[in-house]
C-alpha cells in the first residue's frame, strides 16, 4: 500500500533558525606569552577591545544575576524611610501642641475670673454685654446701677444710719397730711409729714424693731394703724463730687458721726421712757449729748460753705432736729413726763428724713 504524501506550500521561504554561535574564547596575556611574545600580545595587537556599551558586558559575563533596580536603589530607599519617620514625629508633636493651645483657650474662656459675664463666650453675639445696657441709658434701672457701680468705683463713704420708723398713714394731697399732724400733735403725741407726694405720716422711731413694736403698740392702743419701715441710710459709698478737698470731707464724716451719737443715745432712752411711762433718768448720757450737740451746731455754718448749694438746706433740718431733741431732753430735766419724749421722738424723726435728703443731695 502506497504512503500519501501531502505537500505543503508556503508564499514565503521558511527561515530556518539560526543556531547559537559558539562561545569564542577572549584572548588573553597569557596566551600570548606562550606564542612567545614576553608582554603579552604581539606588536600591533589591540588586545581586549572595550565594548560599547559596558552594561551588555556585565549581562554577558554574568548571565545569572538579574538586577531590576538602579545601583543607587537602596540608599533612597533608606532616605525615603526617614523621611517617613520625621513626617511621622512632626505630625505628632504638632497635634499635641494644638491640642494644648486648644484646651488653654478653652480653661481661660470657661473658667475665667469674670464670673459675671464675659464679651468672649461663643453665645456673646446673642445678647449685649452689661456694660453696653448701662453705657446706652435703656431703662432707668440700668441707669441707676451704672451710677451706683461709678460711686463704688470712687465712693467715699459718710457714716451709716440704720433705724426702723413707725409710719401712721400716708396722704395724696399735702392739705390732708397737715391736718392729721395737728391733730396728732395737740393730742401730746409726735407726727412728721414728708415734702413730697406720697404725703407720709410718721409717729415715732426706733434703733432696733423689737423697741419699735413697744413704741407702735403704745399707739394701736388708741385704734391707729401703724407700720414699720426698717431704713439704712449712706449704706453705699458716695462720690461727694462736690466736696473737692479731702480734709473737707472729713470734716463732714466727724460732724455727722456725732450727730448720729445723739441720735442713738436720745433715741434709746426716749423709747425706754415711753415704754416705762416717763419714769427714767437722762443724767448718765445728757453731758455726752450736749457735748455732741454743740460740737455740731458750731461746725454746720463752715461746713455750709463747702457743701453743694442743693444739700444746704437738709444740713440746716439736720441740725433744727438735733436742736429739738436738746431742748427738749432739757426741758424733761426740769418737768419730766411722757409727752415730752413724744417731742424727743419728733425731733429724731426730723434728724433721719433730713439725713437720707441730705445724702441723696451729695450722690
């Protein structure tokens, strides 16, 4: 049986594949020191010619070692990591430094010294800042508490005077009020009417509400209608702008702190006479009083001199109140009996409501 042949026809001539030429040994000095040439090569031999490019030299030479980076690959790489490294250290320290000055801003926003109210909390925008109210003038109130703040800030002080009055009515018109005086008066018992409208009527005064309610209940018992006001009067500092000179002032302070001495000695003994019928002796304090009394009736008229033109005429009450309680602690020496402690409280009554005119006139 025959074979088939089957013939196959290309357009193209097959290439046959070249096969690898034989490795040639280089030529070396040894070689040519065995041809006989003493240094090597022969006269005229070039000798091992450098390749063009070295790099295929090296490939050649060493066909196992395949080197996918450049020679200097390792040191980058080791830049490279301590850069990251310092990155790193950098990034952290400024964290914590931010977080510090953060948290520092927050302890002086919060817990700052102003505990009243500070322009720098985040809610600040939302309402004003007190000062802004007081410096505006808004409401008398805020006008008020900006003068009382300013009168702290550069106050001076005049002596304080706390007592507790006994009020009997209080009267619309002026007419009203003058009626009830007299007639409470020619009764043998004390009324003081204000100035101005609310006409009020006070019966008596006390240094302490315990003698207060005694004197007051002396006048329930004729079916009057009594209250008690506890009042405290140059309580706060004042500014005593019109006063310029220091030694002015104090002159001021010492004649109204022996006022005040009379006021307290009289008083507590004129609420202990009514309490015990007009039976009590007013020796042991009378030369202390009297002493007082004169010391201030001969240092008002130079002190009139110094004094704001408007608080004149309140010194002149205080002093006209003092003079009524004088004569009248006199007059009981000589011929005791309870209506003239009614007059002695009178005259205390002028001396306070002169005082607290007195004080606002200075503010």
């Amino acid at each position: 049986m025959e074979k088939l042949r089957i013939n196959v026809r290309t357009k193209n001539e097959t290439i046959p594949l070249s096969s690898p030429e034989p490795k040639r040994p280089l030529p070396s000095a040894d070689a040519g020191k065995e041809k006989g040439f003493p240094h090597g090569n022969p006269p005229g031999d070039p000798g091992i010619r450098r390749p063009l490019f070295a790099w295929w030299v090296r490939e050649e030479s060493d066909e196992e070692l395949i080197g996918w980076g450049s020679p200097y690959s390792g040191r980058k790489r080791g830049r490279k990591k301590e850069g990251r490294i310092r990155s790193v250290i950098t990034a952290v320290a400024g964290a914590v430094l931010l977080g510090g000055l953060m948290g520092l801003v927050t302890m002086t926003l919060f817990f700052s010294d102003d505990a009243d109210f500070s322009n720098r909390t985040i809610d600040s925008h939302l309402r004003e800042m007190p000062s802004d109210v007081e410096k505006s003038g808004i409401g008398k109130e805020g006008q008020e508490k900006s003068e009382e703040k300013a009168g702290e800030e550069k106050g001076y002080r005049l002596p304080e005077l706390t007592a507790v009055l006994i009020q009997g009515g209080t009267f619309e018109k002026r007419s009203g009020a003058l009626e009830t005086v007299r007639k409470k008066r020619s009764e043998g018992r004390a009324a003081v009417s204000t100035e101005e409208s609310p006409f009020r009527i006070y019966r008596g005064i006390a240094m302490e509400e315990k003698e207060a309610r005694t004197v007051a209940a002396l006048l329930k018992e004729k079916g009057e209608e009594i209250q008690l006001k506890k009042v405290a009067i140059a309580d706060k500092p004042l500014s005593l702008s019109g006063v310029s000179r220091e030694k002015s002032r104090q002159d001021i302070s010492g004649l109204i702190k022996k006022g005040h001495h009379v006021f307290r000695l009289m008083g507590e003994k004129s609420a202990e006479g009514l309490r015990n019928q007009g039976s009590v002796s007013l020796e042991p304090v009378w030369q202390e009083v009297f002493q007082n009394y004169s010391d201030v009736a001969q240092t008002a008229p130079e002190l009139e001199k110094v004094i704001p033109h408007r608080a004149k005429p309140h010194l002149v009450q205080m002093v006209r109140g003092l003079d009524q309680v004088v004569q009248n602690s006199r007059g009981y020496q000589k011929e005791p009996g309870t209506a003239t402690f009614w007059q002695i409280q009178e005259g205390l009554v002028r001396y306070a409501l002169a005082y607290e005119k007195f004080v606002d006139a200075l503010r």
